[in-house]
C-alpha cells in the first residue's frame, strides 16, 4: 500500500508542476504582449506631436512623417487594389469550381505555403519583375516606385484573401446553390451575384486582415518603393512608406529620430490592432445577422 | 450592364441561343477564374525563378563552395553564404527551444487548465501578439530588449556559463562543457543571435500555440473522458492522450513556426548585430540571410548583388520544404478527422 500511495503522491505532484509550468508559460506570453505594447504606449505618445502629420521627413529631427503616411496610404491602397479582386476570384475557384479537384487542392496547398513565405523574397521577385525592367527603360537610372511596392504588398495581401474567400465560399449552404441553379441561373451569374455576396461580410474580413498584415510589412519595401524624404501623390515616383521611414530612424544615431521612431511605431500600432478588431467585428456582427 | 441588355434580346430567339451564350459566358468567367488561381502559382514559381536567375552569377562563381565558405569581402568580391546560412538556422533553432514548450504550456493551459471565461480573453490576447507587425518586434528588441538583456542577462551568462567572464576565472560549465564556448563573449552589447532568437521566440509563440491549441480541441471527448475514468492526472491525460493523437498536426505546428522564424526579416535585423562572422558563441553579433539582404541589397552590384539573391533562393528553398513539410503533416490530422 505504501508504494501505490507514494506513486499517487508522486503523480499528483508531477501533474501541478506541469500544470503551474503551463500557467508559468501563459504568463511569459502575456507579459512580452504587455511590455511590448507598454513600451511602444509609452514611448510613442511621448513623442507625439501635430508636426508629426503636418510636416515631411525631409526636416529630419525637425520634421514629421506626413509623406511617410501618405506614402504608405498609396502604397498600400495599390497593394489591395490589385490583390482584393484576383483573390477573390482565385478564392472563388477554389472553393466553386476545383473543389476536391487535383489542381484545386494543390493550388490550395501552394496557397498556404505563399501565405508564410518569406517577405523579403517576395520583395525581391518584385525587384527582378517590376523594377528591373523599368530601369532598362529609362536608361539605367533605377526607378523604384510606388507601382513596384504596391505590387509587392499585393504578392502578401493575395494568400490571405484567396484563402479566407475560399474558406467564407464554402460556408454557404449549398441548398442556396441549388436553388438558383434549378431556376435556371448561370454558373457565373449563380456565384458573382449570389455566393459571393452571402460570403460578403466574411470576404471583407480576410481584405481588413490582408491590410493589416501588409501596413506593417516593411522588408518588401525596401527595395521597391525605396524611400523618399518629399511629399509625392504620384506613384510613379519613389515613395516612403510608414515602415521604411521607421527603420531607417532606428537605425539612426540621432536621439531625435528615435523618437519620432517610436512615434511612428505607435501609429501603425494602433492602425494595425484597430484593423483586426475591425475585422473581428465585421465577422461576428454577420455571424449574427444570419441566426 | 451587358449581360442585362443581352437578356431582353433573347426573349425573342427563346431557348437554344441563350442556353448557348450563358455556357460561353460561363466558360470565359470560369477561366478567369482559373488563371487567378494559377497566378497563385505564377507567384510562387516567379520568385524562386527569379532569385534563381538573379543568383547565377553567385552560382556560377562560386559553385558548390559558396555554400561552406564563410568568406564576405566586398573588397575583393569574395562570398560564402556559410555566415547567413548558420545565423538564419541558428537563431531560428533557438526560437523553436523557447517556443516549442511555451506554446505548448500556453495551448495546454488554454485547453485544459484554465477556467473557461477566462480562456477567450487570453487566447485573443496571445494571438494579438501574431498582430504585431514585425518592425515593432524590431524597435522593442533594439531599444528596450536589447539593452535589457545586456544589462542583466547577459552578465551573468557569459560568467557563469561562458569562457570568456569578466574576471577571468573560469566556472566549472565553461571548462567541462561545451556550454562555455557557447556563452562567451566579449562583445559589450545587447545584438547577439541568442538576442535575435529569443525576439523571434516571442514573435512565432502565438503561431505554433493557437495551432496547438485548435488541434488539441479535435481529440475527441470520449477519449479523454475514458483516460480520465481510469484515474489520469490532467497531464497524463494531455502527455499520453492529447498529444500522441494530435502529434503530427502539433509537428506541423512547430515546422510552421519554423517557417515564419526562417524568413523573418525586420525583427531579426535590429537585434542580430549583422557581423559577417562566424563565431562559436550565441552571445555574439551574427547575420542571418534576411538580415543580409535587407541590410545590404540597395547599396549592392555585381557579384554582390547576385550573391544576395542566390541567398534569397536558398532561403525560399529552405523555407519552402519546411513548410511544406508543415502543411502535410496538418493535414494529416485532418485526414484523421475524416475532413
């Protein structure tokens, strides 16, 4: 009796153990979240000021980060202007016409495997596609552009909406298919004017998180957009993007860009967070409307 | 607007022609759709060919010993990719050691342990951390973490722990073990890959345990209650029953993880010190291939341009068998659960 009650205490002891262990874990994870955003909190509004969305970083220390913002705005509506409807079309592929399909299935997969691929590959292939060849075009003088960046962001904006239209597509009741099919409708008439808008809301959400996910993507931009210390509206030109401009002050010795730095950084924290609890919102007000 | 137009047209002729034009039209839209999907292929394709092709000139070169030399010197445009390649694996290797047993503390905690309103807050709170965008890893790592870690972590690893101690006198660990070699360092900053590890530690945590997490919800009840019946601890139930039957999705979990840390860029730039040198210790300054190129690319030409874009294919190569893997084995349990 003595050994199975000494194996019982022992067993018990080890299960709160690794139970307190998994506590201690979930801890460590939430206060790196805390003292993450802590600081970018703290630093960030100590550095705010109205320049900041008033003046261009060509002032330096002096200056803001107003073309910055522009210039991401642009790039990234480029971004999603491009990805938003090849994804949804793509997603609609997937999920109406190749389902269960070799093709589909791979392409799925692929899909999954671009949605984690490293940026700053996909920002050299935009290189070698978009900027290349412009450049041979106007003589050797390198021409990064807005065109190129956006281009790049849609490369990463593509994955998450091709697959979050795909998974909401596939969530409409078939009898809904069915029903439209049996009156007659045709397949493509059937799924832009029916499918796609009963998976709307759900389509919207995977647009809000691909745009989260690009605002903050700085790697691909490096070598496209570039940079630019002046305000520009037109894409053609090099442009500076809220990421770029915080990368190049961190890297900075100056104390003064640090703090605009920080209070970049917490700009786009904000912009980023507000963006997915928008998209969170989004989906679980359509969960709603359709019980 | 057309399609409107070309319907009252078609009352007249009935039947045959308009059957015939909605199958037309339907085949055009199911091409179109087609090729947006195969775009998602053309993509994939486009930058492994891409940085193939711009990384010819490195291949060429080089050949096979651009792979084991850790020569970098713009100087006389020598390159080995030895430098980067053992930055990227190592600090990602050391992401996966904190990551792997923390997510799955987080995950099992979630699951299993905590009550059940307060599991919704604090798995959204995990994943707002995958929110971040990776500069901000950077900016905190470079400012906050960085010195932090300078200041009281790594004192006392490089004395207790390393060869190289402020005092000179040598703990037992750094003369018996391999351990001392690997903490000791003289550099007096905060940039190291165990630096840039621990960055990208926190970074993948909220990946690999919501992946962990989602699959653990899959065993089935019965399963657990029967292993419970039988008078199973919580942790015997999660280690013996949980986990063997999640265990290839929780290995795609972890290859996913893997993934991310691999190609990580921004955040692994700040803190990684990007030193050209290999160096035994993990305290010291090193360089991973995307730190590399994001470093140095638009101030490259040559030979060195072309290097950094052989760099890239690797590292897109690399990336894309561990991901592959990822997603097969994710599969696997999804196969499992008859999806």
């Amino acid at each position: 009796m003595a050994t199975s009650s000494s194996l019982y205490t022992y067993r018990r002891i080890k299960n709160v153990i690794a139970l307190s262990l998994s506590v201690v874990a979930t801890l460590i994870g939430l206060i790196f979240l805390a003292w993450i955003l802590w600081e970018t909190l703290r630093q960030g509004i100590g550095a705010l000021r109205p320049q900041l969305f008033t003046k261009i970083t060509a002032y330096g220390e002096d200056g803001g980060l107003a073309n910055a913002m522009v210039g991401s705005f642009i790039v990234n509506l480029v971004g999603i202007l491009i990805a938003t409807p090849i994804g949804v079309l793509a997603g609609t592929w997937l999920a109406e016409y190749a389902n269960g399909t070799k093709l589909g299935e791979s392409i799925r997969f692929l899909n999954d495997i671009l949605l984690s691929a490293p940026s700053i590959v996909l920002g050299l292939f935009v290189y070698t596609i978009v900027v290349l060849p412009s450049t041979s075009l106007t003589n050797g003088s390198t021409t990064f552009s807005g065109w190129a960046g956006g281009v790049a962001l849609a490369l990463i904006a593509l994955p998450v909406i091709v697959r979050t239209s795909d998974e909401m597509l596939r969530l409409v009741p078939s009898t809904l298919r069915e029903a439209s099919l049996s009156l007659g409708i045709p397949q493509w008439k059937l799924t832009t004017q029916i499918l796609i808008r009963a998976a709307r809301s759900g389509i919207i959400t995977g647009v809000l998180l691909a745009l989260a996910r690009i605002s903050g993507e700085t790697a691909p931009l490096l070598f496209t957009a570039f940079g630019n210390n002046y305000m520009t509206f037109n894409p053609s030109d090099k442009m500076s993007s809220l990421p770029q401009v915080i990368y190049q002050y961190a890297n900075d010795p100056g104390e003064g860009l640090h703090a605009i730095a920080w209070a970049g950084a917490f700009v786009l924290t904000m912009f980023v967070l507000l963006l997915s609890l928008a998209s969170r919102l989004v989906l679980s007000r359509s969960k709603v409307s359709h019980d | 607007m057309q399609a409107n137009v070309g319907a009252v047209a078609a009352t007249v002729p009935q039947g045959e022609e308009r059957a015939r034009r909605d199958a037309r039209h339907d085949r055009l839209f199911s091409w179109l759709l087609k090729g947006c999907a195969l775009l998602v292929l053309a993509c994939l394709l486009g930058a492994a060919g891409a940085t193939l092709w711009g990384g010819r000139h490195a291949f060429g070169t080089f050949g096979w010993h651009f792979l084991v030399s850790s020569a970098w010197d713009p100087g006389s445009d020598t390159y080995g990719a030895l430098v980067p390649v053992y930055g990227t694996l190592m600090t990602s290797f050391i992401a996966l050691i904190i990551a792997v047993p923390v997510s799955f503390g987080v995950a099992l905690y979630l699951s299993e342990v905590a009550p059940p309103w307060l599991r919704t807050p604090v798995a959204s709170a995990i994943e707002l951390l995958a929110g971040i965008p990776s500069i901000i890893y950077g900016m905190w790592g470079l400012f906050i973490f960085a010195p932090f870690f300078a200041d009281h972590i790594k004192p006392w690893l490089t004395n207790y722990l390393g060869d190289k101690p402020d005092d000179g006198k040598l703990s037992w660990v750094a003369q018996h073990t391999f351990l001392g070699k690997l903490f000791g360092s003289d550099y007096p900053f905060g940039a190291s890959i165990l630096t840039a590890g621990i960055v990208l530690a926190v970074m993948i945590i909220p990946f690999i345990s919501s992946v962990m997490r989602e699959v653990f919800q899959t065993v089935p009840t019965r399963l657990k209650e029967s292993a419970y019946a039988l008078g199973s601890s919580t942790w015997e139930v999660s280690w013996d029953i949980v986990l063997p039957y999640t265990r290839s999705a929780v290995i795609g979990g972890i290859f996913l993880g893997l993934g991310r840390a691999l190609g990580e860029t921004m955040a692994v730039t700040f803190v990684l010190g990007n030193a050209m040198q290999l160096s035994p210790s993990i305290l010291d300054p090193g360089a991973s291939i995307a730190s590399t190129i994001a470093n140095q690319f638009s101030e490259a030409a040559g030979l060195q341009k072309s290097t950094l874009m052989a760099l890239a294919f690797l590292l897109f190569v690399v990336t894309f068998i561990v991901l592959l893997i990822a997603r097969w084995m994710l599969r696997q349990l999804a196969h499992k659960e008859g999806r």
